[in-house]
C-alpha cells in the first residue's frame, strides 16, 4: 500500500494569541513560525508543529483541547518544568497501563498537552 501521510499538525483554540505565543515560548521552548496574523498562530519545536486558531468566545472551563506529544527523556522533561514552577497546572509523571509514561499540562486555554514516552 503505498504510503501518503508524513506528519500531523494539531489545531487548537486560544482565546488570546498573544498570551499563547508567550506561554508556549517563554514556558515550553517552542518558536514561531510563519508570519503573524490575527487570527492564527504556528509554533514549532523539535520536529513538534502546534497551530492555534483565534477564538475569543471561548470558555477555557469548557474547552476539550487536547494534544499528545511523544517524546524522549521524559523524566528529564517533567523534572525541568516542574523546577521551572511557572506552569500552575503540571501534573504527575505516571507510568499507564497501556506501556507509556506520561504527565499532561494545561495551557493558557485550558488546553490539555499529553506527554509521553514508550517503557522499555
């Protein structure tokens, strides 16, 4: 079967731009790619591509975001957010059932990031 797909960029909603682009940058090391406009944003890190889109209406208590990052280190990872102390909601790092170890961040929206890596 011949192979089509190569990389998949979520989409997530931001009330306000300019606070994402600085939480995901001041906070998660990510940079901007792309130009600016008002009503859309693309961040990239490590081969990760995250895009927001404008929504001002909003409610971050009802927002369903989500997003699930593989990565490496992630022990290393959790322990430098965690000692950063600038993310209010970062939770557990927590070996699952289904093989991976993982811990999730809420964003600036209420988005929830899922980070995880394969136990071997």
């Amino acid at each position: 079967m011949a192979s089509f797909f190569n990389s998949v960029i979520p989409k997530l909603p931001s009330k306000d731009l300019a606070a994402t682009k600085s939480f995901y940058i001041d906070k998660l090391n990510f940079r901007q790619v792309g130009a600016d406009y008002p009503d859309y944003l693309m961040l990239y890190r490590d081969g990760i591509e995250l895009h927001f889109f404008l929504n001002p209406d909003l409610e971050e208590t009802a927002n369903d975001g989500m997003c699930y990052i593989r990565v490496t280190q992630i022990d290393k990872l959790h322990a430098m957010l965690t000692l950063a102390g600038d993310i209010p909601c970062i939770g557990k790092l927590e070996p699952r059932p289904w093989g991976q170890k993982e811990f999730s961040l809420v964003d600036n929206n209420e988005n929830q990031i899922t980070f995880g890596e394969e136990i071997r």
